[in-house]
C-alpha cells in the first residue's frame, strides 16, 4: 500500500471554524486508508490556541510555525519538515500558510491544495483588492487544487480570476463532528440565566466582521415591542481575549462595543461570554440563533446551531447563504440593516409554531448536506484526483 504523507499548514490553532476544520481533517485523515493508499497527516501552524495541543494528544507530529508573520525562516522550516517527513502534498489553510507553502511546493516539487475559509478581497481597498488578486493568479500555477467551503466563495473568486482552470476548483462544505454534538441540556441556572428569559445567542469573536454593533442597535429596537417584563438578552459566545490580540488585529474593537452596550442602557442585555469547551451546551439552551455577520467563508457556527434545532435569523452574505434557505431553514436579513434583524426576530418571537418548523427543517438540512463524513470524504477525493 502506498504511503502518501500530507503537511497540513494553517496560520492559527485558537478556537474557531478554520481551526476545527484542519482539527477534523488531520483527526480523520491520519492513517486513513483508501483506494490502495494510506494516509499520514503532519501540521505545522502556531502555538496560539488549544487546538495545538488537541492535534498533539492525537500523536500526530505537531510543529509552532508562525505563519502569519512574513519571515524567511519559515520557508526554510517547512523544506526542512517536508524533507524529513518525505512529504508528498501540502495542504494550506489561510493566506499566510498559502504564501509559504505554495512556494515551497513548487521549490520542491510538491503537490499542492489550497483553502481560503473565506475569499473576501472585495473588502479591500481598490489598490490592495489589485495586489491580492494578481498576486493569487500569480499563485494559481503553484496550486493544484483549490477547495472553497462554499459555492458563494468560489463565485467570488471565479469573477476575478476567470483563467483559473474549472479542474483546479472544488466545493467542500465544512462539517460537523457528531461527537461535538453528544451533549445534554443543562438547565438555565448553570449558566446563572433564568428559564423564562428570551435567550438569543450567537458565536462570535469580538470583531468587526461579526456586525456585533447592529446586533446591539437590533435588540434596543427589538425591546421597544415588547413589555418591559418580557426579558430578553443576547449572548455574544466568543469574547475577544489577550491572546489573540495579534491574531484579530483590532484591539480596540471591543472597547467600541462595550461602549455602544452601555451608551444604548443594555449593559443587562447583553452577556459576553469567553470561549470555553462547553460553548455548545450554552447554545443549546437559548431560544433563537442570530448572525449578523458582514462576511463569512462558511460557518461552522451557523450548522452548529442547526443542528441544536434553534430558529436562526443570519445576514445574506457568502457562506450563510449557502447553509440557510430563506423562509425554508431560517430567515436572512440584509447585513448591516437593524431594523430587519429586529424584525425577524420579532416575527419569530412571536409565531412559535413557525420558528419551530424552520427550525426542524434546519436540523435535517445540515445533517444532509453539512456532514463530517461528506466532508473529509469530499476532501479526500480531491487528493487522490490530483495524486494520481
């Protein structure tokens, strides 16, 4: 049987989608055999975040790379591990571990796969969208595939760069661990909340690309309908932390939120919560999911709550669109608009019957099309066209 080693390179190990993608993929991948060939996985990515070590209790080879710093030495690392690991494809997840280890993969003759867990130049400033669009077409001759977690991201890339061969891209919904989801409903109290409150809970890190500013504006409109004994708060699952000051570069993004929660008197409104192991028995208990992200690639979030059965109310941007169907498996509002994010959670609010429906239709929609075994099944295919 062939023995095909794969360096799995990722510019983060914190807790977040990406790194629970490359987490499932090394888990699932390693000593995986199939169609005459086996698998060995080998990571290098920073010592930032809990999935380092996660990926080390596996007894995987795990090397404190910090790519997304632009250091020469980090070219010279990954030859040295690609050597001494006969490496024979190189995975990339994110911009900085795209630069190093597409070059090293042409240096060295490697095959290369590249995901970008949201392509979002259209953000950038016209002279710097200019510069990553050329220097990504650049790349496109290093990179034998690209995987794209949803079919939103690879329409963005397709319209800038249109000579990039159809062979090359390929579709992967990011999927869910089952195991993540064998959790038992708590009640409220452990989390210090009380079973009559109206919860609505999103997962997000402190960052502008959360839209955190129009959740806060959505609920002031949202209390405004409702009577003053009805409680309702919204619980922010992600709070920023010191470690990943250099990771999110905004530092004083969630000094500007807190002061909007209190300018707005809803300091009592609205819990930020920090990132902990047991996030998901938190959603679990909370009566509607909301996102109002700006951007996204594909929200592992977002499937985590379908799963948990909530009503969902996301912004219609790429990678939430391709998980909710309007009206079908949640509601998608515009980004940036609080008036509509108020409006929808009012109507779900208001009319059970009808967040449950969207929601058990939620439920078996992800299990269907947002499956972990779909997705390592999907991305392993990848490799073996281009193996072969």
């Amino acid at each position: 049987m062939r023995q095909v080693p794969i360096l799995f390179l990722s510019v983060t190990s914190i807790l977040g989608g990406g790194s629970e993608v490359v987490y499932t993929l090394v888990k699932s991948i390693h000593e995986l055999k199939k169609n005459g060939i086996e698998y060995k996985a080998i990571v290098a990515c920073p010592a930032d975040g809990e999935y380092f070590q996660l990926m080390k209790n596996l007894g995987i080879e795990v090397y404190d790379l910090p790519l997304r710093k632009l250091k020469l030495s980090n070219f010279y690392e990954i030859r040295k591990i690609c050597k001494r690991h006969s490496i024979q494809l190189i995975h990339t997840h994110g911009k900085g571990a795209g630069l190093f280890g597409r070059i090293v993969s042409f240096l060295s003759r490697i095959t290369s796969v590249h995901s970008f867990h949201g392509y979002d130049c259209d953000r950038m400033r016209p002279i710097h969208r200019g510069m990553y669009i050329a220097y990504e077409s650049f790349f496109s001759f290093f990179t034998d595939a690209y995987i794209f977690v949803s079919d939103s991201e690879k329409d963005k890339f397709d319209a800038s760069h249109s000579l990039v061969s159809n062979a090359q891209k390929n579709v992967v919904f990011n999927g869910i661990d089952p195991s993540r989801l064998n959790i038992s409903r708590p009640r409220r109290e452990k989390f210090g909340l009380l079973e009559d409150d109206i919860l609505i809970v999103t997962m997000a890190r402190v960052t502008e690309q959360k839209g955190l500013e129009y959740l806060i504006d959505a609920l002031f409109e949202l209390k405004k309908s409702f009577d003053q004994d009805d409680v309702i708060k919204i619980i922010i699952a992600g709070d920023d932390i010191k470690e990943e000051s250099t990771y999110v570069h905004e530092k004083g993004y969630r000094e500007k939120i807190l002061k909007k929660i209190d300018e707005c008197g809803l300091t009592d409104s609205i819990i930020l919560r920090k990132k902990s192991s047991d996030v998901l028995s938190l959603v679990s208990v909370c009566d509607f999911y909301l996102s109002s992200s700006l951007w996204e690639g594909f929200s592992l979030a977002l499937v985590e709550a379908m799963l948990l059965k909530l009503p969902i109310v996301a912004t219609d941007v790429t990678g939430n669109r391709d998980a909710i169907v309007h009206g079908v498996t949640g509601l998608l509002v515009p980004p940036k608009d609080s008036s509509r994010i108020a409006g929808a959670l009012i109507e779900l609010i208001n009319d059970p019957d009808y967040s449950e429906s969207l929601a058990n239709n939620a439920c078996q929609s992800a299990k269907k099309l947002f499956s972990y075994d779909a997705m390592v099944d999907k991305t392993v295919d990848v490799y073996q066209s281009i193996i072969e």
